[in-house]
C-alpha cells in the first residue's frame, strides 16, 4: 500500500474510533465550576443535566418552591411535557418531598416546605415520558453563608 493511502486510512480509522467513542460524563466538581442557565446548580443524570433552583433565603421552613430545568449535555432544552418527577430535601433536621410536574418548556416545578441551610441535599428523580428514570444529587446551598 502506498504510504499516502495507509496515512489516509489510519487517519480515518483514528476518526471513527474517536466518534464512535461516548462523551465523557461531566463530574459534579466541573459543574460546580459552571454557572447554570437560571441561577440553579447543574448535575449531570444520564443523557441530562438537571439545573436545581430553590429558594437560598428562607432561614425558617416554609413553603418555597422547587424547579428543575433539564437540558441534553450540549445546554439544548429538553421537552418535559407529560414527565413526572420527585426532590426529596434534607435540611437541618427536616425532610419534605416536592412532586415535580411539567411546567413548560424545560422546566420541572413543584413546591415543598424547607429552610435554606448550607447542608442542604436534595435527590431529584426525573422521568421523560418513553425514557427512564434519572436521578441526580444536589447541595444548592453548600457555598452559601
């Protein structure tokens, strides 16, 4: 083989190679470095990314809510309509659960009754109709003061 045509072919074969190779996921520590579309934190969860945005001053529990805005790898808004969803909050001592309904576009709402404290974790389970269910894990609030 000519050497013009075995450099072409290995130059294509690398190509293939890399295309066909799946897109390295993003850690939880690059998206904390990100700022989010809605001021919420991003997460990956599967195909997705999950951007939680909750209410960062209630320094008592009460009812706030709770959206989440999912987007595919590339920040392209992904369809919710007929999707359903939980976020299962932690704050201080307190548990409360929020369920998630379409609430256009891209968005996920519900409303739940927590406090705003920097050890907040919250669990958002997201499933788009046809599709499995995702889940992803939050601190919103740990850089707050």
């Amino acid at each position: 083989m000519p050497p013009i045509k075995a450099l072409l072919l290995a130059a294509s074969s690398s190509a293939f190679m890399l295309a066909s190779q799946p897109l390295l996921a993003h850690s939880d520590d690059y998206l904390d470095t990100q700022k989010g579309a809605n001021g919420g934190q991003l997460r990956m969860a599967g195909p997705y990314h999950f951007e939680l945005v909750v209410a960062s001053d209630n320094r008592e529990a009460r009812d706030s809510a709770v959206v989440v805005h999912v987007t595919d790898h590339a920040g392209a808004k992904i369809a919710t309509a007929g999707a359903t969803g939980t976020a299962t909050i932690l704050a201080g001592k307190e548990k409360s659960t929020a369920t998630l309904t379409a609430a256009g576009d891209n968005r996920m709402q519900g409303g739940a009754t927590y406090a705003s404290t920097p050890d907040m974790k919250v669990v958002v389970s997201i499933t788009v109709p046809g599709k499995a269910a995702e889940q992803a894990r939050f601190t919103p609030l740990a850089g707050s003061k």
